[in-house]
C-alpha cells in the first residue's frame, strides 16, 4: 500500500517536473519574418493577395523585421512610399510580441477614430485570420477586451490617437509601434508632442522597442525626416539585370517610353519585372557610418520597389500632378517617399500683372464652365467670377465691388442680379454661373445666412474658412450653424497654395491662370497686388511648429481669397470640364426640387 502510494508521489513530481521543464525551455529562435512566414495568415477582407504571407513577395522588409527583432537595437524608422506593406510590417510585428515575447504594446495612429477603425477592421481581422494568434487572446469575460485594447498571456496592447492626452500618459509599454508620425499634431492638450509622451512611457523597460513610421511631408517639418537622419540612412540596392552593379530605384532613371529603368553604370534599360526581378538578391546600405550600426536602424524606400504597384500607374500619377502643387506635394512624399520642399519666395504682382490679354470677346472660347466668390465686408461685397476650361485652366471674367452696407437688403440685390447674368461668347452662345460660394466669416454673418438660405437651388452655397494640416480643401456641408444652411468648410490653406502654385505656371495650358486687359472688368493694379499679397512662413511658438500664410505690403488680400471661394466652387459643382456648360445645357441640368448640389459634386 506504501509502495503503490510512493509510486504515484513518484509519477505526479515526475510529471509536475516535465511541465516545469517544458515552461523553463526556450521557445525556438524566431525573427519577426520567420514568425510571419510560418504563422500569418492574410484575409481576403483586408488583402489583394490572401493566403499564407510569403516575406519573399516583399524581400526588403526581412530586413526591416530582422531589425526589429534584434534585441540590441531599439528604434527603428520606416521612411517609405506608398503600397510596401508598412502597416502589415507593424501587424507582423504586433503577432511576434503576443506569440512569442508577449510585453504591453501601444500602436499609436494619427487619431483616436483611426485607431478605433484599425482595430475593429485591421487588427481584428488579423487575430481571427491567424490561427496562432486566435488563441492566445484572451475571451472578453475574462480580461479588458475593449474597442481599443486586446489582452494576451503576459501583456496587451492598446490602440490610440495621438490626440489622446490620457492614454499617452496612462501606462507603461515596452513596446512603441508609431504609424504615420508626420500626421500627428506638435501638441496634445497643452502636455506636448504626443510622440515623445508616448516614447516617454516606454523608459522603464530595459529591452524596450521603438518602430516609427510614415509617409514625410515637408522638407525641414517632416518628423520622419528628423528621425530618419539621425539613423543609420539605409537604402535599398538591387543588381542590374545587364551588368549586376548594385543601385537604388531612382525616379530620375525611370525611363517614360518603353518603361524601363537605366542603369547608373552600363547605361542600359532594363523592364520593371526584370528589376524587380532581382529585389530577391538586393540588401540595404547604409549612408550614416557615424552612428551606432545597431542602435537606431533607418530605412527609406519608395514605391517603385512595390510589387503592388507598376511604374506606368506610377508615371500616370506624376503627369497628372504637373502644375497642381498639391498633387506633385502628393506624389513626392507618397509615391517617392521623400519630403517635399516648398518654395515660399513672394510672388512679384508685377509679373503678374504683365500677363494680361485681350479676350476679344465676353467669354472667351475654351471657358467651359463659371463659378463665383464673394467676400462680404463692413462696407462692401467683393465678386469675381471665373471661367474653366479643360484641366482647370482658368480665366479671369469680371471681378466686381457693389458698396454698401451688407447688414441692408439692396447691396445682395445687386449681387444676386449679377449672379444672375447670362454671359455672352463671340458666337452669341450664352453661358451663366453654375455655382457660387460666399464667404460667411466676418461681421455679418446672419445676413449672409439669410441671403444663402433660399438660394441654395440656385447653388449659390456659404463657406467657412479653416486652416488643419492635413485636411482636404473642402468638405462635405453640415448644417448645425445658427442659419441652418448647407455650410461648406473649407481649408483655406490648401487653396491658396494651389492659387500660388498655379500663378508660377508660364505658359498657357493646363492649370494657366489667364487675366483680361481690359480695367473695366476689375483687374486694375489693386487687385494684383490683392492676388499676391500673402506668403506661407512657418513660425515655432512656444516650441511649437506652426504654419501659416501672412499678409505682407498691402493690406487688400480679398482678390486672393475670393479667387479661392470660386475655386471652391468648382469643386463643389464638380462639372465635367471637357463641355461646355452653355445657357440651354445649364437649363436642362438646373437642380430638382430639394437637390442641394450637383450630382457629380462634394
């Protein structure tokens, strides 16, 4: 009875041993690929390609993921393009750390709403498409399982906004995982730069981790430029497919005929699946020999590397963005991955002024379209009406000043008639504006309101100006304004950039502003100088980057914001500019009875 007691104290410590030795024993040695590659599975809801991921299909990110995983190295920084699988990079780097070295993780995103959509879609989807993952999280009746945050054996991970002063400040983490850093504001609710609150949280953890990441923006304001330059500087180098010289995809070798890209050494073209071809046999370089090889790893790359996109979608981007210095801003830091440096020289009214022409007619031929901005002063409303031809190119038609007070009915009688004109070709066809924007800034504000209000079939819309970092020229209206009109917001800033953009352009064509001869429809000295009268400077206060544009010489700036109100408009209206909206079409498309805008508009 003893004996038989005896052995089965013998068979449980043996068995009470076993299980201690399997937790003592290290797990196999993996790297962030290696884990991918045997355990991530992509979903047909958030991947082109679903299935078992393959680091091969992106061959410049083992690297990366190596970098990552390697325990002497504690920041790493991604300045990339657009289509190379940087998210994925980071969800890859999220299912490492929960599988295999669980620590409490932060993924910070630009906002609070992107975090909460990143997680309810991204890293959801990840989770339940990832076998290996599925199981190690723990069931919400069991632990905090919120829209923002998931918990695992040994740690968590919270997802949240760099606007969210809170949860920055909250709790430690070892690991940082920091997406699209250029998009995060300079200050968070008076704490300051959510980016180094958020790094600030990690100090605690000896083995912490550091990923940055994001698209740059401005040359000398980009923070993934910063970061970057205080990092090893690593580019990416392939063979060519003649020669075998190791080099970087440049932009300024791709070839536009026969696409192809010349090879910096034998000079010869060779096709984009050649090159890409070789990405198997490429290996990042370094630029900064003067920095830790180990401690801060940087990599830069752009997308003509990716196997997601071609170079002809990529070349189509860059001639679409020709003379709109908001697109070409677009395409260098998305599509080449590089800052893009604004130049902020004042425009000379002059040079300006010198370009006028006489249209020998009302409207001249290639005008397809007119819209309309207002200005409303204590004393006066300020109109110019604009005509559109193919590719924006735009055509000064009138501008106009009706004087008196706006807090009294005459003075928007006098603009409405004008709104109202129907405009004349050399052919006698007959054009009218299709859609206008009014400024509702200001001291009059109600009367603005009230005249917009019963004139919105007329698409005759109120406009609010912004200035946000980042937001798009306009967007959709809303309605929760003291005159309950479809108020439309738009980020002035952005506006005026195209205008100045646009002003630089030489010759006629796609984008040219043209301007009438004649000083009895407005275009006078005054207004020139009014068109030119601002530059964008950038200025730190209190530590803080800000950006604006300031009026410099004369105080008259209407002309610049009354061309961006008519600007507006046009992308309101959104008309197809390859017709001519002539009175018997404008009529024949006039907007039905409750229809606020054009049904191709915002």
């Amino acid at each position: 009875m003893i004996s038989q007691k005896r052995e089965e104290d013998l068979r449980k410590a043996n068995n009470l041993f076993k299980k201690i030795i399997s937790v003592l024993k290290p797990p196999p040695k993996l790297t962030i690929d290696t884990w991918a590659d045997s355990f991530r599975i992509l979903s047909s809801k958030t991947s082109a390609e679903p299935g078992r991921w393959s680091t091969d299909r992106v061959p410049f990110q083992r690297e990366v993921m190596r970098a990552i995983s390697d325990k002497q190295t504690e920041k790493v920084v991604m300045m990339y393009g657009a289509q190379l699988s940087k998210t994925e990079i980071l969800l890859n780097t999220f299912g490492f750390y929960t599988d295999y070295d669980p620590a409490p993780i932060m993924y910070l995103m630009p906002t609070q709403k992107l975090a909460e959509d990143f997680s309810s879609t991204r890293l959801s989807d990840m989770i339940i498409s990832t076998p290996q993952l599925r199981n190690k999280i723990i069931d919400s009746d069991k632990a905090r399982d919120t829209k923002t945050q998931k918990e695992f054996t040994g740690g968590y991970i919270i997802l949240t906004g760099s606007n969210s002063a809170a949860e920055l400040a909250s709790r430690p983490i070892r690991v940082l995982l920091a997406d699209e850093i250029d998009r995060f504001p300079s200050d968070v609710k008076g704490e300051g730069d959510p980016l180094n609150l958020a790094i600030e949280r990690t100090k605690t953890f000896w083995n912490k981790k550091i990923v940055l990441t994001s698209t740059p923006t401005v040359r000398g304001e980009s923070r993934i430029e910063q970061e970057y330059e205080n990092s090893t500087q690593e580019k990416f180098y392939i063979p060519c497919p003649k020669c075998g010289t190791l080099q970087r995809l440049e932009w300024k070798n791709i070839v536009f005929e026969s696409i192809g890209h010349k090879c910096q050494d034998c000079l010869e073209v060779s096709s984009e699946y050649e090159w890409k071809k070789n990405m198997i046999h490429g290996e990042w370089i370094s630029g900064n020999k003067e920095i830790d090889q180990k401690a801060v790893r940087g990599f830069h790359i752009s997308e003509l590397y990716s196997p997601f996109s071609t170079w002809k979608s990529i070349i189509k981007k860059f001639k679409d963005s020709k003379g709109d210095v908001q697109l070409m801003k677009v395409f260098t830091n998305t599509a080449l991955g590089e800052t893009f440096e604004e130049k902020r020289d004042k425009i000379a009214f002059e040079k300006i002024e010198q370009r006028k022409e006489h249209y020998g007619c009302e409207i001249p031929e290639k005008v397809n379209a007119l819209t309309a901005g207002v200005d409303v002063q204590d004393d006066r409303l300020e109109c110019e009406v604009v005509g559109w031809g193919a590719d924006e190119e735009s055509w000064g038609i009138y501008y106009k000043v009706f004087i008196g007070n706006p807090a009294e009915t005459h003075v928007w009688n006098q603009l409405e008639r004008f709104l109202d004109t129907e405009f004349t070709y050399a052919n006698g066809q007959k054009i009218k504006i299709i859609c206008t924007c009014i400024d509702t800034g200001g001291n009059h504000t109600m009367s603005t309101y009230g005249f917009v209000k019963p004139r919105e079939i007329k698409r005759i819309f109120g406009v609010k100006g912004g200035s946000v970092e980042g937001k798009p020229f306009i967007t959709r209206p809303t309605k929760t304004n003291k005159g309950q009109i479809s108020l439309f917001v738009l980020n002035t800033d952005t506006g005026k950039e195209t205008i100045m953009a646009r002003l630089k352009i030489d010759l006629p064509g796609p984008r040219y502003m043209h301007f009438p001869d004649n000083v009895e429809r407005g275009y006078d000295e005054t207004y020139f100088k009014g068109l030119t009268a601002e530059v964008k400077i950038t200025t730190f206060e209190k530590g803080v980057r800000k950006t604006k544009w300031v009026v410099t010489g004369t105080k008259r700036n209407e002309p610049l914001d009354i061309r961006n109100y008519a600007y507006a408009a046009l992308k309101i209206a959104n008309p197809d500019l390859s017709k001519k909206y002539i009175l018997d079409t404008v009529e024949r498309t006039k907007v039905p009875q409750g229809r606020r805008i054009l049904s191709k508009g915002i």
